[in-house]
C-alpha cells in the first residue's frame, strides 16, 4: 500500500507538470494562430506536424512506448489547432 501511494504521488507531480506544459503549448498555438490569421495562412502545417512526430519518436527511450506517445501527440496536435480556429 505504501508503495501504490508513493507510485500515485509520483503520478499526481508528474500530471502537475503535463497540466502546466500543456497550457503553455495552448497559448503558443493561439499565438500561432493569431500571427497565421493575419497573413491568411492555414491552420494546418503538415510539414511541421511530421517533425514534430519525428522528434518525439527520436526521444522515446523505451520502445515500448512508441505507439501510445505517437497516438498522444496526434492528439496533442489535433487539439492544439481547435485554438486557431
Ligand atoms: C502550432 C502550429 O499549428 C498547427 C499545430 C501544430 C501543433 O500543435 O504542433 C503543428 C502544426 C500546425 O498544423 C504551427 O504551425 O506551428
């Protein structure tokens, strides 16, 4: 028992940290937004959706992890550009 509670603080900080980096990452693709508005680019790069994907599978340690990391960032990335429109 001591050790699933330690394990769930564990994940309590980390989730912290996830809830704070990702509200950052929001408001950077806002800001995104508003610069694409106002030279009428498109929302949607598909070229940077694929480095980003690339760099986020050059860092994964554990192969392990690959497939549910990849499905995160796509949602990540989908999610991301509701806040451009
Ligand atoms: C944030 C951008 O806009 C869109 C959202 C992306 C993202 O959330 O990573 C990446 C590319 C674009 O499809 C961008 O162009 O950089």
């Amino acid at each position: 028992m001591d050790r699933l509670i330690n394990y769930r603080d564990k994940i309590n900080e980390i989730d912290l940290k996830i809830v704070e980096l990702l509200e950052q990452r929001c408001e950077l693709s806002t800001l995104i937004g508003n610069y694409k508005r106002e030279r009428n680019l498109p929302v949607q790069d598909i070229k940077r959706e694929q480095v980003i994907m690339q760099n986020v599978k050059d860092n994964i340690k554990n192969p392990k992890h690959k497939e549910a990391l990849e499905k995160i960032f796509a949602v990540i990335i989908n999610v991301s550009k509701m806040f451009q429109y």
